[in-house]
C-alpha cells in the first residue's frame, strides 16, 4: 500500500503532497524535510530506491521535478517506480506536454488527476483512457456551468 | 532562478492575455494565483516570502469572512489558501470555509472544497463532523460526479466512528450502473475494512458480487479486499484459487482490453496483485499450489520483454515461486530470473535481484554461490542502499565459519551509516550473530562492545539485557564461563581507564553491572580500583542520572575493605541530598550497607543471583499500612488516568448527554429515597470530582495497573529485577542439539568451491572464500547420522526440562528425519541444499517467519519458539491423512458419543449449563472434544480425550494457549494416561486477556502408543465473548461514579424493538436475556445497563431512545469490550 506521494522541484519546494494514511501535521512537515533532503543529496547513478523507517521511498526526477513516492515494505519497487511514470504520462496527456509550471499553476488539476488514478493507497484505474475519461468529464461539466453562469442573464 | 520566471511568462501568454479581458471571474482569479506564484519565485530572501505570504494570508481572511463572496470567488481563495499551506504557512482559519465550500458549492467549487478539506484536515479533526453531513447528501445526489467526489473523499479521510452512517449509501452504490461508481464504492469499502473491518463483516458476500463484475476496472478494485482478507485467512479462500488462475490466464493471455496495457504489457497492476493472492493462497499447499503451476509457467514465459513493468512482474513472478509448494522446473526457470536482475547493468533491477536472493537463499543456498562476485562487488558499492541490502543477504547466509567476516563488514556499514533506523535494526542483527556464532570469547566481547559503542543508547533495549543475561546465566562449561566474564571484566576496566565519557549510556550501565558481579574473578583487581574508576563516571557531566543509579547500586556490591568503603562513604555523601530521589535512595542505601558488612552480605550476596525470586505482586504486606491509613483518614487509592479524567471533567463542560439525564435520574432518586446519604456523592461524582472511587468497587486492595514492581516481601528488588527477568524469559532449549551437531559438521568440512570467474582481483577471491565458506551443497553428505559435537559457543544451558519442553521434544522425535533440517533453516545454517529444498515442502513458513522473527533481532529463545510451532503444521498434515483414511469405521454417529461425553462432565459442573460438546480432532486413537461451563464467576473449558484404541494411551500431555485468553489448568494432576475405550477430562479455567468478538485457543496434544512413536495433534476452540460476560448488580449512584472513570468507549444506534411505550424495555429484556446483561434502571426514555467480562471488568450502557432507534453508548476501562460487545448487542437484537 502506498503511504505518501510527494512532487517537489530541484531546489526543495513542494509542488504536491498526497497522504494516503492519516498523518499528524508535525509529522508531515518532518516527513517533507527528510524526503527532500535524503533525495536532493542522492548522487546521479545511483538507485531509485530509499529506506526510511519501515517504508520504501521511490523517487525519480523528471526534469526539473521530482516524484517521491512512499510504500509499505513488502511491496514491489518497480512497480512503484511505474506508478510515478504512469502519473506523469497522465499529466502529459491532460495537460500536453506537461512542464513544472503547469503542476504550479494548476496544481488542483494534478490533484483530481491523482485523486482519479490513484484511492485509499491503491491503483484504482490502471487504463488511461478511463482517467482522462472521468477527469475530462468533470472539466466539461464545469465549464458548460461555467458558460451558463458567465452568460449575462437577458 | 530566473529561468523559471522566464518560462512563467512565457507558458502563460493565455492566461495574461486572458486576464485583461474583463468579467471574466475565473481568469482573473487564476492569474491572482499566479501573481503570488510569480511574486514569489522574483523574492530574494526567506524572510521577505513570508512577509508576502502573510500579506496574502490576511487579505484571503479577509475575502472568506465577508458575506460578499461568492462561492466562485471562494474556490479561487481556497485554491490560494492551499498553495500557502503547501508552502509551510498555516492558514487555518479557511479549514470552516473549505467545508462550507465542499457543502454549498457547484460542481467544480464542491470539488475544489473537498480537495482543501482532504489536504487541510486530519481524520481525527473536528471539523470532519461537519462533513458527514454532506457526504451523506452527495451520495444521494443524482449527479454522477458529486457521487464519485463524495466516494474519493471518504476513501481518503472518514472519521471511522461515523461509518456506520454511511455504509449503507456506499454499499447501495456497489450496485450502481455505472462502472466508476461501482469501482469508487469497492475502493471506499476497502478502505473502511483497514481501518474497522467489523463493520464490513457482513457484506463480504457482496465482495465476490464485485469480483465477478463486467468491467474489469471494478474486479481489479475487489482483489485489494481480497488479498488483505486472504494474507488474514488464506484458509476461507482457498475455493476462488480456480477463478483468480483464471483471470490470471486471461490477462496474460492479452484477452483484456487495449487501454489497459501500459507499455504492451497487458495489465500489469493486475497481473502482480493476481501473482500476489495466488502465492498467499497456495503457501503451504500442495493441492493449491498445483492448480496455479500452469498459469505462473506461462507469466515467466510471456514477461521477456526488457521493461521496468516486466521485471516488475517476473519479480512477483518468482516470489510466488518460491513462496508455494515447491515444482523443481519451475523453480529452475525462476533462479535462472534471479539471475537476470543480479546480472543486470541496470543499478535498480540489481537492487530487486538481492532482494529476491534474500528471499530465497534459504532454501537454495547455490544461488547466493552463483552469485558470489556479483554480491561482493555490491558489496563494496558507492551506494549505500546496495550495500545495506547485500548486508541483509549476507545476514542471511551467515554461518560459525563466515561471521567473523560477515560482522565485519556490517560493522564497517555501521560506522559510516547516519540513519538511525538502519543503525537500530543492523547492531541488532549484530548482536544475534555474535550471541549465535561467536568463534572466541574475545571476538564476541570486542564485537559486543563495538556494538553498545555504535548502537547508543539508540538501539533495542533487549540487547543489553540478554547479552547480561548470557553473561549471568552462563553456559555448561564452568570453566568456559569464568573465562568469558573475565575477559568481559578486562576489557571493561580498560575501557573505563581511557575515555570512559564517551561511551553510550546503555554501555556505562552493562559495564558497571559487570563489573559489580565479576570483578572478583580477577583477584589482582582491587575492588577500590575499579570504584575509584567508576566514581570518574559519576563526575562526568555526560552521565545520565540512571546510569548513575546503576553505578551506585554496582558500589552498592563493592563496596570493600577501608579504601572501598571510604570511596562509597565520599560518593554517597555527595549524593545523598541529590534531588533526584531514586540516585537519593541509591546513595543512601550504599552508605548504610557500605558500613554493615555483615548487612550488605545478605542482601547482595555474591554469585546468588540466579534463583527467581518469588514477587508478591499484590503487595499485600502493605495491606495493614493501607488500612490503617484510611482508617487515619486518608483518601483512597486512584490511579492517574482516572485521576487525570476527574481533573478533566472539572475543568471543562460536560457535553456528554449524562449531563441531561442527570435531573431525571435525581429526582427520581430522592422521590424515592429522600435521605438516601450517596445522593450527593452521586451527584458530586457527576460533576466530576468525586474522590471517593475505589471503595465503590467493592475491593480494598490497591490498583496495581502500571505500578512498577519495586518491593518484595525481602525488601527493594530492583537490583534484582533484571535476574528476575532473565528468570522468567528462560525457554529450555533442548531444540539446540541437532543444530550443534550441524555447526560441527560444517566445521570440518571445509569444502569452498568458489565458482571460477573470469578475472576477479586476488583480494575479492580472498573475500568470497571467506564469505561463501560453508554455503558449499557438498557438505551436505555428512550431515546426516553424525554425531559427534563440538562445542558451540553461547549455546544456552538446558534447564531442568518443564512439561513444554516435554512437549516440544516429543514433537522434534515423531518427526523422525526433519528436526535436523528444521534446525539447520533456522540457524541459518545452509549446509545442506538438498535437504532443505525437500523440507520446502513445509517449511516456507517457517523460514519467512523465521526471517520476521530474526529481523526484529529478537534473542534466540524467540526463534526457538517460533520453530515450535513452525514445525507442528506438517504433523498435523500427517496426521489428518490419516484420518481421511481412516475415517470410515469412525463415522459413528455423533449425537450418541456427545451424551455419553456429556455424562462425563465432572459432577461439580453438572449444575450449570454447558455449551454443545464439539469435536476438536481425531485420528485412530483418539478423539478430542470441548465444552465449555458458564458458572457464576468463571468460565471452564472442559476437554474430553476420548481413548478409541485397545490399547492404554500413555503420556498424554495437552497445552492449551491463546493470545486473547488466560488458561489456567483447574485439577490439580493433570491427565496421563487414558485406558482403552475410556474417557479422561481436563478442566481449564479461562478468563479475558484481550477482549475480541471470538477468542480462541489453540491447543496440542501429545500421547505415546505403547508401540510406536510419540504423536501429537493440534486444535482450537473458538467461543464467543458472550461466553464471558455476567450481570453486574450495581445501583444508580454506583453506576454514575463508575460511568465517569472509564475511558475506552464506543457509540452506535442500534433497532428498536417495537412495542408501543414498553418498547425501551422490552428491547433491554432481549439484550438482558441473550446477553446477561443486568438492567440498573430505566428513566422515561434512558435506560442504564451493566455487565462485566467475568469477575472484575466491568462494561456499562446507556440507551436512550431517539428518533425511533436506540442510541447506544458503551464504556468500560477495558479496551475493545465496549466495540465487540456493541457487536452482539446488534446480533441480539437483529436475530430477534
């Protein structure tokens, strides 16, 4: 099961943080600080994979970002590794091209695609169809909302 | 830094130009998101971010508390407020907002709420009631996405006491026509079963409903409640075995839609949670395991692509090889797999390779021979997560040849590595390997010693004590022992003669403890010396007053001669008004004893530490102090917790609806009892400050919960608590044996085949002989029938054997040719391949568990008792073949025997009322049945052995254990023999450990067959709690003050039963009468229940009637009683 997925950029900022089992607050912020700094400090060549605690980090960078993502023990890191890759792909398809910026400015769209593909620490929907399907779904619903609202009222 | 600004504005023409545009809200308010992003990457300095971000703050505040805004404005203000809160910046004054939002926005600003929620709030915040709510109305809604928000938003955060108010809705959804509702409904019922699987005791039919759903999307969802439900109970599931190789073969075989692939790999998450359930369901079975050999074949075959996904599954793959009943093909196929990511170039897939040679090294050593210069180049490679796992396999293989070499290397590991977790769990594994395999005296105390000095005061404390226990305890040769200490005494008093400040606490303590039992032994050592040395500790600024205490306690016993004693007499002056009061008394203590020698020879008398010492856990010899103190006037006992409630209560508002039943229920007393004098404690102890509780209970004695143990009837014990422990840890050992004898084979048969590569450098050949050595398959040949021993080290001493380890050697002969190979998986001893592979049979559990049990570096004695019960599951296989045989001529009806067993029910049990006599287990001779007893204040397991042979049954021996229940034996001699065709019984009496809805104990019997070898039979006996619980007779007043002490609680509507007005209490006659609840009062409305689990833990409810249903409240001091007994309250009144 999965634990926490962290995005965070080359210098240590925090783009995205998704807690999949409930977590103090202080907790969090302390989780945050080791993640960075154990994964910034990882030397190029080295391997995906982290020990922290009883859990497994699995980070990888895409460009300027990178994804940190925090299993049980038992589980199998490669498939953890696919995880991180399968989520980008997502962004890619929903976004085009997807860059840092578009995960800082729409940060709430990475978080419903997240929230779309990943549930309660689990895969939910491993077709990608299916989650673009539901995200752009709820996009539709709101922008035809949000043209009836805007429309002046005659 | 400005790069990114640049592309900022470079990635944003839409959004800027979009901005100028005017009315056009969302824009705007986007680009004010990205004003703040911008104006933050332009800032130079922490200290002017935060000025911004608290400017941005305030004016959000300001905007989310106007009555102005609009819900479309307050999406964009939450969506600013958690950008600020991602930055480390609190905003919590929009949490109320985010809910409002979450509750009164459309669509997308419902969507944008609920995410703020779920990132704001934590599931035990308050503020989550109030989205309960809302859920519930989401749920309902006939708009498909505030259906699937609701259904993610519960799955990510619920407050576990309010499932049950929507468990229904989400059930309901498991039927919806949508396919993503039906997903999101199985996810969110997942997720309910991790966090309270009772709750979703009863729909579990409904999960096999979703297992065979259509769309493939929700069937992959199911098999996430069914792996955690198989991995609890791989028992209940083994009929579904067919349908998961089904799908199984079907996935692989590409007959799943296109999108699902990801990389042309045809469902790949499915493929390994698939891969994962049949390893859990066909460990240890045979007949499973065969069904699936197919299936896993194909999987190997079909995964060739060169793909992370594909090593992924192969990885899977062949650990479910390895982890079910054993297919030589198979397993060739998967070891040639292991070999593919060993090999690989591809730093990652090494990584898994040593982890799946971890896995299975144990049962095929070759392997970890194969691979010896790939682990050794691991092993020096400049990362350090590689290393630490080839330590982890290493761990594995370790052996009386290779440890000195092993340690090393994880010693070195040790000295660089700076995580605190990894230090912990390898200086434990250190320890275990030194206490195992320690070649010499000085390696082991060296060893220990760099152990204490790296681990800290960080690592497990059982490490410390167990290494002072060996040092007590002491091994059979006395000669070997006296040695040991005195290098252990030497090394020490070298260490304290250098820099004795730097040293670990926890290290300070086991040297001063040594020192004060054995420094005798070296007779040059001047008793005054070594004070003088210790009292340098004392003095050190570093030094923590506990080890303080410990060298005190060690001046204590060395205190002598003159230049002893006026050292002890300086030191105890010095501390004698220290403030901190245990150092206080220590020093006390020293001054008086160091001047009573004859005194301080009783009390601390010199190598007499080994006998336990009888505790008088009740403290009864304060018993007359106590009495005489409450007849003085003092107030009576009260532990903290209760005590700390009491100051709660006080303190703060009352908001628990006893504060309005309070009127009713005192009116009604003093219109029945006008003088009654417990009136006005009662109503005290309802404002919550009564201190008069513990002479309510009935008893006088004093509430021992959480009081340390620090006096016996001899006096203050705590010099010699850890002797005393050390006393009751003890296992007998006499598992040893064979393992020794396998040590000593390896040792002299020194056969390293170091497989030849191509150009390794002469120091890693060096290396890898002394790694590998004894790993070699040859030496297997002499494994078996010999007999000679050389001595292990350390090995424990086998006391006087107890009737367990009758038991447990009775087991270890019946099993004719195994108890060798047990013994050698379990030392980690890999000498024999062959051996092991055919043991794989039934041993993967046992060495997976033997691997949890060895990574939690627990002592040996753990290890020992897993392997106990590890070995009993292959005996009870040979045993029900037996019976399947074997059955027929014992298909005698049942009912018959059960009365004539019944008439075998001790007579002083005959007046109560016993549950159905059940059947345990059988084989040819004999049978084993139970009941149990309800009498008034007990519970007693009767056990029926009945003898079906011709021929007398002799040494029977039957164990009863559990972990949720404490057995204890009622006759006084415990059954021995059984004459032919004849019946014994065996009382136990049972009484509540930990409270759960079932409790169970699992049990073993043992007999001998005057021809024949010993057998044994294992059983369990499932009884519900209800079996436990008694009326408990209280009055209204006892109930009020006993309502308040309790803690543990739990709240629930449950149906009415309907009868008019009478309806409250005819609903509590059917819970007194199934239950035996006891009925204190009813008032109007509420009404007032107790019970108790047995004699002195008790339970109390209160009802009241609201809303046509029955609101429940439970509590009790005992954790979970109050949730499993809500549980069979629901039954009771279901059933009705």
């Amino acid at each position: 099961m999965m634990r926490f997925l962290l995005l965070f950029s080359r210098q240590g900022k925090l783009r995205l943080q998704k807690w999949f089992t409930p977590m103090a607050e202080r907790e969090k912020k302390k989780i945050i600080r080791d993640m960075t700094t154990m994964v910034l400090a990882r030397q190029p060549r080295s391997c995906n994979f982290l020990h922290w605690k009883d859990l497994k980090v699995i980070y990888k960078r895409y460009a300027s970002l990178y994804f940190c993502l925090a299993v049980d023990n038992q589980e199998n890191e490669l498939l953890a590794l696919e995880v991180i890759h399968r989520y980008v792909e997502l962004l890619d398809k929903y976004f085009g091209n997807v860059c840092e910026l578009d995960i800082i400015f729409n940060f709430e769209k990475a978080y419903f695609i997240l929230d779309e593909f990943l549930m309660g620490g689990e895969i939910q929907e491993t077709s990608k169809q299916m989650v673009n399907r539901s995200i752009e779904a709820s996009d539709m619903l709101q922008e035809t909302m949000e043209e009836y609202m805007s429309k002046p009222a005659f | 830094m400005s790069d990114v600004v640049e592309k900022t504005l470079t990635a944003l023409p839409s959004l800027l130009s979009l901005d100028s545009q005017p009315g056009s809200a969302k824009l705007s308010s986007t680009s004010k998101l990205g004003n703040l992003v911008r104006g933050i990457t332009e800032l130079t300095s922490k200290h002017e971010e935060e000025k911004l971000i608290q400017r941005e703050l305030a004016s959000i505040k300001e905007q989310v508390s106007s009555p102005n805004t609009s819900m479309r404005q307050m999406k964009e203000l939450m969506v600013r407020a958690i950008y600020c809160e991602m930055l480390g910046y609190e905003a919590s004054f929009s949490y109320i907002h985010a809910i409002k939002l979450a509750q009164q926005g459309t669509a997308l600003e419902k969507r944008v709420g609920y995410l703020a929620v779920s990132l704001f709030l934590n599931e035990s915040h308050e503020l989550l009631l109030l989205l309960v709510n809302t859920v519930l109305k989401d749920l309902q809604s006939t708009n498909l996405i505030e259906v699937c928000m609701a259904l993610t938003v519960v799955s990510q955060m619920f407050p576990k006491d309010m499932i049950p108010a929507i468990l229904p809705l989400v059930e309901e959804k498991l039927n919806h026509q949508k396919e993503i509702i039906r997903r999101k409904a199985v996810l969110a019922l997942y997720k309910f079963y991790l966090i309270a699987p009772n709750q979703v005791q009863h729909i579990h039919n409904k999960f096999r409903k979703a297992l065979c759903d259509k769309d493939p999307g929700v069937m992959t969802a199911s098999l996430h409640i069914y792996l955690q439900m198989i991995q609890e109970n791989p028992e209940g599931y083994k009929d579904l075995t067919a349908s998961f190789v089904t799908i199984l073969k079907q996935v692989v075989g590409g007959k799943l839609p296109m999108d699902f692939n990801y990389h042309s790999v045809p469902a790949p998450w499915l493929q390994i949670q698939l891969l994962r359930i049949l390893s859990a369901l066909g460990k240890n079975d045979q007949s499973t395991s065969e069904i699936m050999y197919d299936v896993l074949d194909e999987s190997l075959r079909r995964a060739e692509m060169n793909h992370n996904i594909t090593y992924a599954i192969l990885y899977e793959c062949v650990k479910c090889i390895y982890t079910i009943h054993p297919k030589s093909d198979l397993l060739e196929k998967a070891a040639k797999c292991i070999g593919n990511f060993v090999l690989s170039p591809k730093i990652n897939l090494k990584y898994l390779g040593l982890k799946a040679l971890t896995y299975v090294v144990q049962q095929d050593p070759k392997l970890a021979l194969q691979h010896q210069m790939t682990i050794i180049e691991c092993l020096d490679h400049p990362d350090l997560i590689i290393k630490r796992e080839t330590l982890e396999l290493l761990f594995r293989i370790t052996n009386a040849q290779n440890v000195t070499v092993i340690v090393e290397k994880m010693l070195d590991f040790l000295r660089v590595s700076t995580d605190d977790y990894t230090t912990i769990d390898l200086v434990g594994k250190v320890a275990e390997l030194a206490e195992k395999y320690a070649p010499d005296n000085e390696w082991f105390i060296e060893t220990m010693n760099t152990v204490f000095s790296v681990g800290g005061d960080m690592m497990q404390p059982d490490i410390p004590n167990s290494f002072l226990k060996l040092l007590s305890e002491g091994f059979d040769s006395v000669e070997e022992d006296r040695k040991l200490r005195l290098f252990a005494v030497d090394s020490y008093v070298s260490l304290l003669q250098g820099e004795p400040g730097k040293l670990p606490q926890r290290f300070l303590q086991v040297i001063s403890w040594v020192l004060g039992e054995y420094s005798h032994l070296r007779a040059e050592l001047q008793p005054s010396t070594v004070m003088r040395l210790l009292s340098k500790l004392l003095d050190t600024k570093n030094t923590s007053s506990e080890t303080k205490t410990w060298v005190l306690m060690t001046m204590t016993k060395l205190c002598e001669g003159a230049a002893g004693v006026s050292v002890a007499q300086e030191v105890s002056e010095a501390y004698s008004s220290s403030l901190d009061t245990v150092l206080r008394q220590r020093a006390q203590e020293l001054q008086h004893l160091s001047q009573d020698s004859e005194l301080r020879a009783r009390v601390v008398p010199r190598d007499a530490g080994l006998e336990p010492l009888e505790v008088d856990s009740s403290l009864s010899f304060l018993d007359g102090f106590v009495s005489e103190a409450l007849a003085a006037g003092a107030a009576p006992y009260k532990p903290p917790h209760q005590r700390q409630e009491e100051l709660a209560q006080a303190k703060a508002l009352s908001l628990e609806p006893y504060g309005l039943s309070l009127p009713i229920s005192i009116s009604s007393c003093s219109i029945a009892d006008r003088q009654s004098p417990t009136l006005l404690s009662m109503s005290s102890g309802l404002s919550g400050d009564s201190t008069d509780l513990s002479h309510k209970g009935g008893s006088t004695t004093l509430k021992l919960d959480g009081v340390k143990r620090v006096w016996g009837k001899e006096g203050y014990l705590a010099q010699r608590e850890p002797v005393e422990e050390t006393a009751q840890v003890e296992v007998p050992s006499p598992f040893r044996s064979p393992s020794q004898q396998a040590e000593a084979d390896s040792s002299h048969s020194q056969t390293p085949t170091p497989v030849p590569t191509p150009e390794p450098t002469q120091e890693r050949q060096q290396l890898a002989s002394s790694l590998f050595v004894g790993l070699s398959s040859q030496s297997s040949v002499c494994l078996m029938g010999k007999s000679e021993s050389a001595p292990q080290r350390f090995k424990r001493k086998a006391k006087s054997p107890s009737s367990s380890s009758g038991a447990s050697e009775q087991i270890s002969n019946s099993l004719v040719s195994a108890p060798s190979t047990v013994d050698n998986l379990l030392c980690d001893n890999l000498l024999d391949a062959n051996i092991s592979s055919e043991l794989a049979v039934s041993s993967p559990t046992q060495t997976s568990r033997l691997s949890q049990s060895l990574t939690t570096a627990n002592g040996t004695c753990d290890v020992e008792l897993t392997n106990t019960k590890g070995s009993n599951p292959s005996l009870i296989r040979d045993i029900s073949v037996a019976v399947a045989a074997d059955s027929t001529p014992h298909e005698d009806p049942d009912k018959p025997k059960d009365l004539c067993l019944s008439s075998h029910l001790p007579a002083e049990l005959s007046g109560f009322s016993h549950s159905e006599i059940t059947p345990l287990c059988s084989n040819q001779s004999l049978d084993l049945s139970a009941c149990h007893v309800q009498q008034k204040d007990s519970l007693v397991l009767v056990v029926f052995i009945y003898n079906s042979s011709y021929s007398d049954i002799q040494q029977i021996l039957l164990e009863l254990d559990s972990d949720d229940l404490e057995v204890s034996g009622v006759c006084g001699s415990p059954v021995q023999e059984v004459g032919s065709q004849s019946v014994a019984v065996c009382q136990y009496s049972l009484s509540v450990k930990r409270p759960s809805v079932h409790v169970e104990v699992g049990g073993m019997v043992s007999y001998q067959l005057p021809v024949g070898t010993p057998q044994s039979a294992q059983f369990s006996y499932r009884l519900p709690l209800t079996s436990f619980i008694r009326p408990l007779t209280l009055s209204t007043e006892e109930y009020g003050t006993m309502w308040l002490a309790f803690s543990h609680d739990t709240k629930q509507n449950l149906t009415l039963i309907n009868a008019g007005h009478e309806s409250l209490a005819a609903t509590l006659n059917v819970l007194k009468k199934k239950l035996q609840l006891h009925i204190v009062e009813i008032i109007g409305l509420e009404g007032i229940v107790a019970c108790r689990l047995l004699q002195d833990q008790p339970c109390l409810m209160h009802c009241r009637v609201h809303a046509g249903t029955l609101a429940v409240w439970l509590r009790s001091p005992v954790p979970d009683l109050p949730d499993c007994l809500m549980y069979y309250c629901q039954r009771a009144l279901q059933e009705h």
